[in-house]
C-alpha cells in the first residue's frame, strides 16, 4: 500500500529547525493542520500541496531536500521536519543537508508567485526546444553552471546536468555562445531523454530527488559518467574526470566533451 500525500490530511508538525520554514513552524501549522491535500504540482524543485479550502503547502527541496514517507523517522542525520497525518499512515519527513530547501505556506496564488515560485524559471521538464534555445542561446556562462542555475531553468540537478552533458558530447565548461544552435538543440533533446529517464525510475536516490511517495529511485544504476571518476567512459574507454563547476562536483569524459 502506497498512500502516497493526496487525500490525506495534516495533523501534526514537528519542527526542528525553524529557519526551514516561511513565514513562522506556527503560521506553517495553522495552514495545513486539518485540511486535506487536494493537488499536488510540481515546478523544478518545487511541490506544492494545494489544501482543500485555500492555501498552498509548498515544499522546496533546494540542492539536496528530500521527502521521506515512512512510519518511523529514518535513521539518517538531517531530518529537520516531520508532519503527522489524522490516518496515521505513514509520516512525512523533509531532510535536508544542505538546508538550501524550505517549506512555505502560502495563503494565496499571490503570496506562491511572489515566495517560493519567485525568479524561478520555467520547468525544465518537458520544456520545447524554442524555450530551451531562448533561455541558453548566446549565453556566455559556464553550461554546467546554467543548467543547473534554477533561474534559467528550474528542476535540473546535478546528476542529470552531467549526465545529459555527456550523452550530448558537450564539455561543462563549454558556452553557450560559443556553441551552433545543432549543439544546443542536441543537448536539448538529450536532457529531455535524462529527465523523462530518472522520472520512469523514481528520480535518482543519490541525488535526492525523491518523488512525492518518497520512493526510492533506481536512476543511478544508469549513470555513466556521475560519481564515476577515474573509471572508463562507457562509450570511449578514457578515463572520467572530476572537477568542480558551481560549487559541484561535476565528472565528465575528456574524450567525448571536448
Ligand atoms: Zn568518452
């Protein structure tokens, strides 16, 4: 059985760590205690809960937030937030080591596009080869650090960004205006693949993308060149590179993205 969140309804919230949550834990609680969740959405890494009634549960799972479903807090370090529910099925915990993700509660549309959604670009996911040209054509930042920067584009990751870079053949350091529109539109078309990939597989458990069941994916049994450093490329042989683009670890194949 896999209740998953929709129809059931907040009881309890638990809070570790109060600067994870906007406004306050206590205007947090108010808003979703006794209201069942109607609708979930996603925008990049944004859900939003939307509660029957009115109001918006939005949770942000920043670089490295996760939803946990389970019956018992798990045990690992960074569970900061844990809410109940009136069928006491299992609970949900948001664990973030980094703490770059929240939860907010929004009252309105308006206070959502103004918060959470705020300078957030369009989905990433499912996103046509127009708006991916729009966004990156001509751009004269780093690639890696553009895909994953959630104004450009919203809900790319890290492992999906080096993925997608090596299945495309483009170097992270590469870009954009130095790069033909073929190249672009190729990468375009390999992210899709990526993303549609790791959603088929439940995300990816290592990159905490973790979906609203909290299950756990089987997306990094596919990686080929992510945490594979100094291991041969699956499609030349050479030997994948570690670097760092943007504060992340990226790797790369030297051969196949020059
Ligand atoms: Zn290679």
């Amino acid at each position: 059985m896999s209740p998953g969140l929709l129809g059931r309804t907040p009881k309890s919230l638990r809070v570790g760590l109060a600067k994870l949550v906007r406004p306050t834990p206590k205007a947090l609680s108010a808003g979703i205690r006794g209201r069942e969740i109607e609708r979930l959405e996603r925008h990049g890494k944004l859900l939003m809960l939307k509660m029957a009634g009115s109001g918006v549960w939005a949770i942000h799972l920043g670089m490295t937030g996760q939803v946990i479903l389970a019956e018992t807090k798990p045990k690992v370090k960074h569970v900061h937030i844990t809410v109940g529910f009136d069928d006491d099925g299992p609970n949900l915990y948001f664990r973030d080591p980094r703490q770059f993700g929240f939860m907010a509660w929004c009252p309105d549309r308006a206070s959502l596009e103004a918060g959470p959604l705020a300078n957030m670009g369009p989905d990433a996911l499912g996103m046509d080869q127009a708006l991916f040209l729009e966004r990156l054509s001509g751009r004269g930042g780093k690639l890696k650090s553009l895909l994953l920067d959630q104004r450009v584009l919203a809900g790319v990751g890290n492992i999906y960004a080096d993925e997608s870079l090596h299945r495309a053949g483009l170097n992270p350091l590469s870009r954009p205006c130095d790069l033909s529109q073929e190249q672009l539109c190729n990468l375009h078309d390999h992210l899709q693949e990526t993303l549609n990939e790791a959603l088929a597989r439940g995300g990816s458990s290592v990159s905490n993308f973790v979906d609203a069941h909290g299950r756990p994916g089987t997306f990094q049994h596919a990686h080929r060149v992510y945490k594979r450093g100094g291991q041969p490329c699956p499609a030349c042989g050479a030997p994948i590179e570690r670097i760092v683009v943007a504060g992340r670890s990226t790797h790369f194949c030297p051969h196949c993205q020059k």
